[in-house]
C-alpha cells in the first residue's frame, strides 16, 4: 500500500515538474519579447527596482511551507537566468556572432583590419620639436603612415614626467601634417576628448585606462577611430567588453592592442599574450595590433616578437621609436633608435609580413 501511494505522489510531482518547466519556457518566451523592446529603445537589461518589487509580491503572497528567503533566493535565480538569455540573446556589439566580415578602420586614408599589416612607429613622448622633426624625417623615410606620440602620460610615480598636454597634441598635429602620417595619442580624461579632435585622427585609450569607464563613454559618443590597449592585468572578457563601452555609445571604429599583461616573469617588463591575438580575431570583428615596446621593453628581442604576433595574425604592430633614447624622459630603455628601426623594418619586410614600402619622397 505504501510503495502504491509512494509511486503515486512521485508521479504528482513529474507532472508538476513538467508544468513547471513549461511554465518557465513561457516565462522565456516573453523575457525574450521584454529584451528585444529594452534592446530597442536603448534601454539595460537588468532593473534592479523592478527585481526588488517582484521579489517582495512573491514574499508577501507566499503561502508556504518554504520561508521567504527561500522563496526570494529561488526567484533571484530564474531573475538571473532570464537576464542572462536577454544578453545572450542580443550579443555584442563588437562580437564576431554579430558579423562574419572583418571591420575595417579607416585613419586618415589608411586602412586598418584590411589584408595589409602595418607599423604604428613614433616616440614615447612628445618633448620637443626638434625631437618630433627628427622623427618625423625618420618615419617618412621607412614609409610610417600612422605616428604615435604622448601628450598626457599617466606615470606610476607622480614626480615622473607627465606630458606636456595640449601643446604637445599641437605639436604631435604639426609634425603628422608636415610628413604625410595620421596621428595617434592617449586621452586620459573624459574631459580632454573634445579638445583632442582639433589635433588627432585616432584616439588611444591606454592600458590603466581601460576601464575608465566614463571615458570609454566618452569616446564613443565621438565618430573619431578608437585604438583601445587591453589593460595590465585585464582578461580578454573585460578587453571585450570595453569595446562594447564605446560601441554602444555608437562609435564602431575601434581597433584593439594587445600590450601584454603583468604577470610573475620579470625577463620582460610585461608578458605577451600572443594567443590573445587570434582568440580576439575569432571573438570579435574587430583589428587587433601588438604594441611590441610596451609588452617585452627589449629591444634585443623585439624583431622576433613583431614576426609572432605578424603570424598569428595580428594586423599591425606598435614600436616606439627616438632619436636618442637615452635621453629620453620616459621610457628611455626600450626606445629603438634610427639605427635599430631601419633594422627593425627591414627585418619584417625581408620576412614578408609586412609590405615593402616605399619611402615618401
């Protein structure tokens, strides 16, 4: 009689259960129709006022046995889960499920994700105009179409050299104009992106500032190509994710860099991430470059590392390049000289991973 009413009770509770995930699929159903109307009008996923109303209905019409923390920790999970398939269901912006065709960023004339790999050459810091117009003679001479060059350098030390601001962006604008080459250098500053576009073709969001979220907002709230560096110990995720910051502010023109990451090793000043290159490449539509100063601060090994991230697929690499770089005032040590760039940029067109340029006349 016993295992009759056991058997009995267990098949109330599969029927119940088959109600129930029933029921949750229609729950789905129109989470999703909510999600795609939220998506629309510009709207977040997630309300967490409205979460807390329904959480205190349920609580308050809950007529037991289970208590109301339970209640509420049972429903803050099908919360979750629902939020979750809102944003799985919409996906990135910048995520390759969104479009199987490579975004091409296109600065001043140059093309940047499209088959032809470049070099982004240019000095640490802007300091004077002498230095910018040896530079600027060096580039042209090995065919540079984009230069870099800091106005505002964030220092871990306070008392380190800092920039020299908006004149050097004039300055930076001067030398680009003079010699044919598009410019790029970091805003550090929501505040300073306005004034910036008078003097760059491309902003650069630098590693500490990669979650700087308002400046991420507010560089997409401009239609000006952004070169976002992933941060020192930031994953690939949260790269990705502050991609979709500025394109969801509507600015698609985004070009990602690997710069390395900290990590124990001290033979490098940071450790290269050369897999983050092709996983970046099949997760998001977006190019991706390898600032190959930054990532080893050797010079002795440089040529290599530019080779490997060329080959696994990387659209372009990063050098910083100075007239004297031993007198620099940042980052004197992992500077080329002009020696070590034509070195530099013989080695990679003689490899054929990048094209033979040839020089401006």
């Amino acid at each position: 009689m016993a295992e009759e009413q056991l058997k009995e009770l267990r098949e109330q509770l599969d029927e119940i259960n088959s109600e129930l995930l029933a029921l949750l699929s229609q729950r789905a159903d129109i989470v999703e129709r909510i999600g795609q109307i939220k998506h629309t009008r510009g709207m977040t996923a997630f309300d967490p006022e409205r979460e807390k109303q329904q959480l205190d209905r349920l609580a308050a019409e809950n007529p037991g046995p289970f208590d109301d923390g339970t209640i509420r920790h049972l429903f803050k999970q099908i919360f979750q889960a629902s939020l979750g398939l809102q944003e799985e269901r919409r996906g990135l912006l910048v995520s390759r499920s969104r479009t199987g065709t490579d975004t091409v960023v296109t600065v001043r004339g140059m093309d940047i994700g499209g088959g032809k790999p470049f070099v982004v050459g240019g000095p640490c810091s802007v300091e004077t105009p002498d230095q910018m117009e040896k530079v600027g003679k060096e580039l042209q001479a090995q065919g540079i179409l984009l230069m870099r060059g800091g106005a505002f350098k964030p220092r871990t030390s306070p008392y380190d050299f800092q920039g020299l601001g908006e004149p050097g962006l004039q300055l930076l604008k001067q030398t680009g104009q003079k010699y044919g080459m598009a410019v790029v250098s970091e805003i550090v500053s929501p505040n300073d992106v306005e004034m910036a576009l008078q003097y760059v073709d491309m902003i650069q969001v630098g590693a500490r500032n990669m979650q700087n979220f308002e400046l991420l907002k507010a560089v997409g709230a401009t239609r000006i190509p952004i070169l976002l560096k992933r941060g020192l110990s930031a994953t690939i995720e949260e790269l990705i994710y502050a991609a979709e910051y500025i394109a969801s502010r509507g600015n698609e023109k985004i070009v990602l860099c690997e710069r390395g990451i900290r990590t124990y090793e001290k033979a490098t000043r940071n450790t290269l991430d050369i897999s983050a290159v092709p996983i970046l490449k099949q997760e998001t539509h977006l190019p991706v470059l390898v600032d190959v100063t930054h990532s080893t601060g050797r010079k002795d090994i440089m040529i290599p590392v530019a080779k490997a991230a060329l080959a696994v697929g990387a659209d372009g690499v990063m050098v910083e390049v100075h007239p004297e770089p031993s007198v620099a005032l940042s980052d004197a040590k992992q500077q080329l000289n002009f020696a070590e760039f034509a070195a530099f940029m013989h080695a990679l067109r003689e490899s054929g991973l990048i094209p033979r340029l040839e020089p401006v006349s």
